[in-house]
C-alpha cells in the first residue's frame, strides 16, 4: 500500500500509517538508510504482525537500483 505523505501521520521525526484490523501489512522494506538494525525491526513487527516478513534494502551493484539484501531475506 503507498500511501500519500499528506494522508500519513507525523510525530516530529517519522511518518507513518496506522494500521487496523483490516489493514495488516505482509512485508517491511527497511531502507537502506535506516539507522536501526533490521533484526531490532524484526522484532517490532514481530511482535504485532507475526506473519510479516522484514527485510533490508540495498542499492544494487551493477544498475540504479534498490534491491533486498540477500543476508536478511527469511
């Protein structure tokens, strides 16, 4: 789901969507910026969303691209 950042709530350092029970997402792209560890991620969406799988965000080698991290694919 992409969501359009006016429609996203702000809390003075990241946007963000809620979720509900009739929303729940199936996977989280972590950036490839993202200053937290992908496993302290893990386990945040584990512990409301056990079936979403997280994963890491490279940029690719070879073309302009972002591609998973292989390392962190389940």
């Amino acid at each position: 789901m992409i969501v359009p950042l006016h429609e996203a709530v702000f809390d003075g350092e990241m946007h963000y969507f809620n979720f509900c029970h009739d929303l729940q997402p199936a996977e989280v792209i972590v950036g490839t910026k993202c200053p937290t560890p992908v496993e302290e991620i893990r386990d945040m969406v584990k512990w409301h969303y056990p079936n979403a799988v997280v994963i890491q965000a490279r940029l690719a080698w070879k073309f302009f691209s972002v591609v998973p991290l292989e390392s962190t694919i389940p």
